[in-house]
C-alpha cells in the first residue's frame, strides 16, 4: 500500500537536492549488516512498470527527504515530478528492485544519443546500505551496454565519499563540479526565439537541433527529450535562429508534475552552436530562456552548468545566476566529454 501524503512546493534548494540516496541517515535500530546482506539477496531485480510509479515516487522522496533530514520528508521536491516523468521519456531505461512483492527501490537512466545519465536512484531506507543500490546499478550498466551509449555520467555530492566510491567501483571517475543555479525571471523585451511546438516543419527543426549538438559532442542527440517534453506537455524546446540558421536550443520544463515545480521554469538542457560567436549566442538562449519562463508565468528560471565549461559558468553568474545546489560530475570513461572548455552547454545529470 502507498500512504498518502501532501505535496506542497518547498524553497528550492530542497525541491533539487538530488543525489542517491542509498548511505545511513536518520534512523534508529538500523538492521544488523548480515541481516541487510540477506535481504538484499532476495531483492528481484526488474523493469520499473507504470503501475510501480507511485510506489517509486513516494520511496524517491522518502529516502531524499530522510537523508535531507527534513522534518516531513515526503515534503521533499514539492510538486515537482522526476519518477514519472523520466519512465515516461524512457520506459527501457527504468529498473525496479522488489522484495517480498513490494517496491523497495528505483532507478532511472536517461539516453541523449550517444550519451547516457541515470537518477534519481533511491532505496527505502530501512535498506540502506544493504547492496541494494549496487544491484540497481548493475542492471543499468547493463542497459546502457544494449543502448550502446559510449558515454556516461551522473551528478554527485562531491563531499560524500560512500557514493564517490559506490561509483568508482561502476568505472565513473570524480571530474569537475557542476553548479546548480538560480534566478528571479526577469522576462526581457524584443528577444527573438521560438518553440519547437509551434514549428512548421518539425523533422526539419528536430534535424537541425541534432546538426547542432553533434558539433558539441559526437552523437549527442536530444530528441528523445524534446519528444518527452512536448508528449507529456512538461514544456517546450526553445529556439534561437540567426539568418534562418539554428544556432541554439534549450529544453525547458515549467510548472507542477514536471521535473520544474511550481512557479519555475527548469533548462534541462540547453546548448549553442559551436565557435567564435557562441558567448553571443550563449547570452541569446538565456534571454529566450527567461522570456520564455516569463510568458509561462515561472518567478524562478533554474539552469545547471558544469565547471569545467568556464566561459558558459562565468556567463552565468554575471547575469545574476546564483548556485543553490553544487555537486560533482562523475563520467565513464574518465574523459571530458562535453564538458570542456570552450562549450557553452547548459544542464546537471541531476
């Protein structure tokens, strides 16, 4: 049985902190380890069916809201949707762990072409600690092996050594920090964009957009997530255009049920063409971005960016983002990816 519960919009900072939460938190009379270890043997590991999701939602909370250490933790994330949201996008991609015949864990793996994240991956926490995390996670490196993603990431607190080193043991290493940032929607004039939902032709625009991350990273392609976005009304694509020439895009949830909450207007994604114009460009998506949060009527735009991408980071705190939650990125190989100098990419693997 799931328990009901309210869900209420939290500040910010509460709603986005994510990480996997699978280490000891608060609790008392915590299960002996070898009692732990049996258990987890037992444990089923399985596709996540739509009928698991409110049992893997409200586990999703419980466990980050207990870690959190927030006095009701099935306040965690308000109404903002990351279990449903991610199975629908990507059904294959979802693993479940069961014991007893009951949900006890969840885990979520995302594919952008070529590159695969997974999260949020949450146990319940009379679990903790007990191998069932690590069994969720070798079902994904499995799915990622059929996908034939050639790279990969998630987002970590980089303080946390159990998960850094749960991690290491998949092949991920510890790169560079990854900022989760904030600020008011300002909602500024006379900014040139447009959105994918409302484009004339579709497969043109869906064209260019792969045209456009495949400069940034090869195979890096994001239709999947602007096919999620615009099935499960989460949002819209953002576009920018110069001379009738794409040159950027971001993928934005808004509102309650979505991976934003209510009153924000979350950039999953967001990128610019490639070269010595991409700072212009850079500036040019974030208007659209916030004019976009404000014609959504969002009072908060969030965007994630890695550190490691200096210029886009430097960006965007001149323009009056702030960081809320910072985290690490962790990537399998130990190789860059797009997170390098000179690529102006907005997002967190979060």
């Amino acid at each position: 049985m799931v328990s009901s519960f309210t869900r209420r919009p939290l500040p910010i900072s509460a709603r986005f902190s994510w990480y996997v939460a699978i280490r000891a938190g608060v609790r008392t009379r915590a299960p002996a380890p070898a009692v732990l270890r049996s258990r987890a043997m037992s444990v089923t590991i399985r596709g996540l069916e739509e009928r698991d999701l409110p049992a893997a939602d409200r586990i999703c909370r419980l466990a980050f809201g207990t870690f959190l250490g927030l006095p009701d933790p099935m306040t965690f994330m308000g109404d903002a949707d990351f279990v449903g949201t991610r199975w629908r996008a990507e059904p294959s991609g979802a693993v479940a762990a069961e014991l007893d015949g009951e949900l006890v864990g969840s885990n979520l793996a995302t594919r952008w072409g070529s590159f695969g994240f997974f999260g949020p991956l949450s146990v319940r926490p009379d679990l903790w600690d007990g191998g069932i995390a690590r069994r969720l996670l070798e079902r994904t490196m499995e799915i990622f092996a059929a996908w034939g993603t050639t790279h990969h990431g998630l987002f970590t607190f980089a303080q946390s050594a159990k998960h850094v080193g749960l991690y290491r043991k998949f092949g991920f290493a510890a790169r560079f920090l990854t900022a989760v940032m904030s600020r008011p929607v300002q909602a500024p004039r006379g900014v040139r964009w447009s959105r994918l939902s409302r484009a004339n032709d579709r497969d043109g625009v869906l064209r260019a957009c792969r045209s456009l991350t495949t400069r940034i990273h090869p195979g890096l392609d994001l239709e999947r997530e602007m096919s999620a976005v615009a099935h499960q009304d989460l949002g819209d694509t953002v576009l920018v255009h110069d001379a009738g020439e794409l040159v950027g895009l971001a993928v934005c949830h808004r509102g309650a049920r979505t991976e934003a909450g209510t009153a924000t207007c979350y950039v999953k994604f967001g990128a610019v063409r490639p070269g010595g114009d991409a700072p212009a460009r850079f500036e040019r998506l974030l208007d659209a971005c916030d004019a976009f949060a404000g014609a959504e009527h969002a009072r908060t735009l969030v965007a994630g960016v890695n550190m490691a991408r200096d210029e886009a980071y430097g960006i965007m705190l001149a323009r009056g983002f702030r960081t809320f939650i910072q985290g690490v990125a962790m990537q399998k190989p130990n190789e860059p990816g797009f997170n390098r100098p000179g690529v102006f990419v907005i997002d967190d693997w979060r």
